[in-house]
C-alpha cells in the first residue's frame, strides 16, 4: 500500500468488519494473531504511524455494498438512491 506523501491528516478507511477494526487500531498481539499474513499487519504499522485511519461504517451506511453483497431489496433500493443512480424507465419507445 503506497501512502502519497505530504497528506497531513490520516487517510479515512471504513469498514464494516469490527474484528478488523479492533485489531488495526489495537497494539497488542494474540496468539490468534500469530498466524496473520504479512501484508496485514502492514496496515496496523500504517494505523500506527498515523498514515491511515480505519474506523468502523455499519453495512446500511456502506451505499457500495449494493454493487459486492446480495441485500434485501429494500437496501438494495435505498443504496442506490443513494449513490444517485436514476431509474431508467423503458417509455421511449
């Protein structure tokens, strides 16, 4: 992950994932956290340098969970009022 630099506040990553959450922005280790691949806990040291920030974002406020999850159709409605997407109604013909 490359971080541009001369940004002078953390970037803002949310996520919907609490577990994530807690242990980007958590210091300490476990012995679940032993078998952790590399690459992620490049991202706590970024947390930890104050590069990135991640906090959490609950899935009814993630608008783009309508384009990667299967919603009900009421959210699925509601996310994409949302994101600004119009309904195409087929009268033109």
């Amino acid at each position: 992950m490359q971080i541009v630099e001369g940004i002078e506040r953390p970037i803002m990553l949310y996520c919907d994932n609490k577990s994530v959450v807690l242990y980007s922005n958590n210091n300490r280790s476990s012995t679940k956290s032993k078998y952790i691949d590399i690459k992620f806990l490049t991202v706590r040291e970024r947390v930890q340098s104050e590069q990135i920030s991640i906090e959490y974002l609950g899935t009814n406020s993630m608008i783009v969970d309508s384009l990667t999850k299967g919603l009900l159709p009421k959210v699925f409605h509601e996310h994409v009022a949302h994101m600004g997407v119009l309904q195409f109604k087929e009268s033109l013909v």
